[in-house]
C-alpha cells in the first residue's frame, strides 16, 4: 500500500523530485517486528466530548500527542519508532476492518534500529530543514508585515545546495554523490553511539605464511610475506606508511611467518603441525582457541584508542579467504574464487581447484560451527584478527574492516574501491589488506 501510494505521489513531482522521493526507504515496514495501526475511535458526537464541541478534531491531535509520547518512550528502551502515512487512510483502515467512525493515523514501525542516524532522514536528504525559532516565533498578533514565508511545497526536487547543505560533518569529505556510501553510513552509526574519538586509533597488522602455498596458488613467493612484515616494521610499507599519515598507531603480530622473529614484532604462533586445506586442516583446534585468545587480549587494548583497523600479510591467503566464505557460507568456489595479486588464469585455475577440494574435504567431515571451519579452512592471521574484533568490541570500540582479504582477490568483474577526493585506491601488499580506513580527516584511502 506504501510502495502504491509512492508511486502516486511521484506522478505529480518533476523527474528529479519523483526519483529522489522513490530513493526514499521504506523497508522499515517490511523489517520491522511490530507494526502498530493507531485508531482514534469518533463515534461519539463532538458535543458530548469536552474540548471537542469547538475544537471537533482535538480527539486526532490527543492520538498525535499519545504517539509522540510512544516515541521517546521507546527511544529510551533501544527501540527505534517510525511514523509511516504513506497511505490512503481507508487502506489500513480496512486491513485491520475497522467500523464506521473509527479513523486511522498511520501505521507505527517499531523494532531494533541497526544504527541511530544525527539527523532527521528528509533534512540529512535536503528536503527540508529545522527553521530558526525566530522564524516561526511571532509576538501577540499575526504580523502585517514580514509575516513568515509560507511552508514549501515540493514538487520539486531540492536544489543540489539544499542538498550538500544538510550532509552532517563527516558528510562533507565524500565527492562524488553516491561515493562511499557505506562509509558514510558507518560513520553515522559511530556518532550515534557517542564515539566520537574516530580522528585516531590503531592499525593491527597480522602476518603469517599457508602451507597452501605449495600448491602454486600466489604468483608471490612465500619470503615475500617475511618482506613485507620487515618494510612494516621499519615503517616503509604503504599501508603502515599511510595509518601513520593517517593519526594511527600501528600493532604488528606475527602469527607464523617463516624465519627467525622480527625485530619490533609482537609473536604468537602455532604449536601443532598445520596443513594445506586440502589435505588437511589449517590448524588445530588447540592452536585456534590460543591465537582467538591472543587476538582478543590485543583488540580489548587498543580498542579504548579510537578506530581499530585490520590488516593481513600472508602470501596465499586470499585462497584462504576465499575457502573460509565458500565454508560458512555454502558458497561455490567459482563464486569466491579470484586470482589475486599479480596471477594469470593458470593461478586462478589452481586456486579453484584447491579451493573446490578444501571445501569438499570439509564439508565430507560435516564441520559446521564457525569456529571449527576456521580452523579447518583458516589461517593463523584469520584467527588473530577474529580475535581482536571480539576483543575490540567487547569494549565498545568501532571495528574499521578493509574487505575481504583484498575482496578474495578481486574476482573478475568486480570495479575497484572509490577513493576520495578523487586519489587512486591505496595499493597494499601482495595479497594483503594493509590499506588504512578513509578516515574523518580525509586521509588514507
């Protein structure tokens, strides 16, 4: 009935107007828990109702008042309120077969808001703004001069500075419209829930070798992992580089690189034996719980420092990505499979072939809990950084992710990530995920 009536509406706006109405959500009404239509019984005569004899509709805004009154109510609950009227009164009327004399006010969505926007929806789009309180404010009479303007229509769409003009301040480092999007929904969750410390933080950087590696799937060697976590150390790989540029601080573990210890490198590796994927599991369950737990100890703290932003180092694990979604996700391996940093379709045809035998070998064994399939299908960076996600958001801190192991390699098709300001996408390690989030300053990539 929502989706009917919008549709309606926008028939009577200009092209601009009638898309920008359509952008609006309404999946509130679908998603919701509980909807709520509110009736005001009118069936008893005005005359007989005090206050209503003169004032006929006083019973509407009574209604109006109660739900007003449901609002905060809620909001102090956790519970997020919307008010829907994007319907013919007589629609929802009927779906609840309301009798002659009882009216309907809208239809109330009420549930558990995943993020708690700092504006208004329609003033953060541009369609209209608080006005000053002078503005609407008069003393003793109705002026005969300067009167206030009357309320605008719109039938047409905002102009584009209407629009810029009520992006909230972390709104106004995105360029092109559209760009970022999902950065700039995250950054409105984060202010809503009172962080506001997002200028800084820390970089956890994890590194570590795959036995998988033996099966031709990375066009890198495998020291070039141990290279990497030594430029990190010494401050001149990219992504530590542009964390530092950035405000972060910067954490390095090394969960398993091959070789002697770095200098400045925090250490934590497997005990057991480890395998390929293929023919055996990553790791063991004993060393899968040691690395959570080392994970966590890490992401409780730095996670009072601000952001937490993660990162890997490991040559091969974007098959190891990519055989950890196919396994929690029941994904095909043509589906999370792509070639990686630098590899030719004789790699990418290697890494579906193992990948394709992992997943079999794994789901043959009936493995299911997600902890198991880590340490089935994962790596000893992937339990870190499960780990430092727990123990970040165990207290209250904003978790940035940089994808999915450089989005498993960028399978074919897929458009690379949107810089702002108009820059190129941060270029990492070979298949690694170092890059620093686009951070409140405008910096990083």
């Amino acid at each position: 009935m929502a989706d009917r009536q919008r549709l309606r509406q926008a028939e009577a706006m200009d092209p601009d107007a009638a898309r920008r109405l359509l952008d609006l959500q309404l999946e509130g009404i679908r998603e919701a828990p509980l909807g709520i239509v509110v009736c005001c019984d009118r069936r008893a005569a005005p005359q007989g109702v005090l206050g209503r004899a003169t004032f006929v509709d006083a019973d509407l805004w009574s209604c109006a008042c109660a739900i007003e009154n449901l609002w905060p109510a809620a909001r102090a609950e956790g519970l997020g309120v919307g008010w829907v009227t994007l319907f013919e009164p007589d629609e929802p009327a009927g779906l609840v077969g309301l009798p002659d004399g009882v009216v309907t006010l809208g239809w109330l969505c009420l549930g558990w808001p995943d993020e708690r926007a700092p504006e208004p929806g329609l003033q953060r789009a541009g369609w209209s703004r608080g006005l000053p309180l002078e503005q609407v404010v008069v003393e003793e009479h109705w002026p005969t001069a300067g009167e206030p303007a009357p309320p605008r229509s719109r039938p047409h769409a905002p102009d584009q500075a209407s629009v810029v003009g009520a992006r909230d301040r972390a709104d106004v480092l995105l360029t092109t419209p559209g760009s970022l999007g999902a950065l700039d929904r995250a950054l409105d969750r984060a202010v809503a829930l009172g962080r506001t410390d997002l200028d800084g933080g820390t970089l956890v950087l994890v590194a570590a070798d795959h036995p998988v590696g033996a099966h031709g799937v990375s066009a890198y060697p495998g020291s070039v992992t141990r290279e990497v976590l030594r430029a990190a150390a010494a401050g001149e790989a990219m992504g530590v580089a542009a964390a530092r540029t950035a405000g972060l601080d910067v954490e390095l573990v090394d969960a398993g690189v091959t070789g002697r210890p770095v200098a400045g490198v925090d250490r934590v590796t497997c005990r057991d034996a480890r395998g390929d994927l293929v023919a055996a599991n990553a790791m063991s369950d004993r060393d899968t719980g040691l690395l959570l737990d080392a994970g966590r100890t890490v992401g409780a703290r730095v996670g009072g420092r601000g952001l937490v932003v993660l990162g890997e180092v490991g040559v091969g694990n974007t098959t190891v990505a990519a055989a950890l979604a196919g396994g929690l996700l029941g994904a095909e391996p043509a589906d999370v499979v792509g070639p990686g940093s630098g590899a030719d379709s004789a790699v990418l045809d290697r890494k579906l072939v193992v990948v394709r035998d992992a997943l079999r070998r794994v789901r043959d064994t009936g493995r299911r809990d997600p902890l198991a399939v880590l340490a089935a299908l994962g790596g000893p960076e992937f339990a870190v950084l499960t780990g430092v996600v727990l123990g970040a958001s165990g207290v209250g801190a904003v978790v940035v992710l940089d994808g999915r192991v450089g989005d498993l390699g960028r399978r074919p098709g897929r458009r690379p990530a949107r810089t702002r300001r108009g820059g190129r996408p941060g270029r990492g390690s070979p298949e690694s995920g170092t890059r620093p989030p686009a951070g409140p300053r405008g910096t990083g990539s």
